[in-house]
C-alpha cells in the first residue's frame, strides 16, 4: 500500500530529522508511519507538504494507551492527490502537561482538529490561534477520552416523556409477541 512518494518523503524526513524518529513502521492497513519527537515534528511535516505534496491534512486525532505508557499519541493523517498518496506521522506526548506545536500555519483547517484533541485528550498546542474546548462545555472538567476519565453513571432526564421507561425501553408494537 506504501507508494514510491510515501517512501520519498519518508527518506527526505528521515535525513533532516533522522534522530528524531523514534519508530518507522508499517500498520496493519499497510500504511507507513513515522514517530517523531514533538521537537521535529513542525520540521516533518513541512517536509512532506512542501517538499512531496502531502498537501491535505485529512485527519489529526489521538489515542491513549494508558495501560501501555504515560503518553498520548497525536496522529497526522496527510494525503497527497496527484499521485495519490498516504502517510502517517505520530507524535507522543507526555500526559502530564506535554505540550506539542501548532500546524494551523501549515493547515488552517488543523484549528480544529487540535481543539478537538484538546478538549478530549487534554494535549495542548504551542502556537494555537484559539485553544478552546470546541465540544465539551467551556466549565466541563476533564477530558473524557482519556483512560483516566472516571466513568460515572449520571440520571438522564428526558424532557415530555409519558412513560416511565426509557426510550430503548420501548418496543414497537409489530415486534410483540
């Protein structure tokens, strides 16, 4: 699944950030992903947009792998079109008020992929133009995708409702027996 272009940029990231890769691997989808150190990844990326065409950023999400390590991982998902191209490249930040830099100067649409992960993960961007929670309440206490966000069971009130159970409670008449 990996092209001659991912393998291009990925040789061109690997000698201006060489030391800075922590892992250059293959997921399971076939795609190729680099890790690299919050320091260079400004650097990385610009690489692959200037430099190759990695023009689109399709997707920034994270992941918490609490069980695992002390980190979250902030995932760049870059597209090229003409030729068609993917690539991955991962950043891992220290959940404990790890920082990573801001790409809205590289991609204005990363505004609000990073507000997204800042508000669910708690990642902080460096740089940011507006970091504020774009889903959550502004006064709402955590980050609720973090695998330490205590899970709580709070009563749902349902507005005009007639009968004491709850809607998934309810079966339709032509499925009775």
């Amino acid at each position: 699944m990996t092209t001659a272009l991912t393998e291009a940029a990925i040789e061109a990231i690997t000698a201006r950030c060489g030391e800075s890769i922590e892992r250059d691997e293959t997921i399971l989808s076939g795609l190729r992903q680099l890790v690299i150190a919050p320091d260079s990844l400004v650097d990385a990326l610009k690489v692959a947009k200037e430099e190759h065409g990695f023009r689109q950023l399709y997707d920034l999400t994270a992941a918490d792998y609490l069980e695992q390590e002390p980190y979250i991982h902030v995932v760049y998902h870059l597209n090229s079109l003409h030729p068609p191209a993917k690539l991955m490249v991962k950043a891992r930040v220290h959940r404990d008020g790890g920082k990573l830099p801001s790409v809205t100067d590289l991609w204005p649409m990363a505004n609000w992929f990073e507000r997204e992960v800042y508000d669910l993960y708690g990642v902080v961007f460096d740089g940011h133009p507006d970091l504020k929670r774009i889903l959550m309440p502004d006064d709402w206490m955590g980050h609720p995708l973090r695998r330490d966000y205590p899970l709580t069971e709070e009563p749902i009130q349902f507005r005009d409702q007639t009968s004491e159970m709850l809607p998934s409670e309810v079966i339709p008449k032509q499925y009775e027996e």
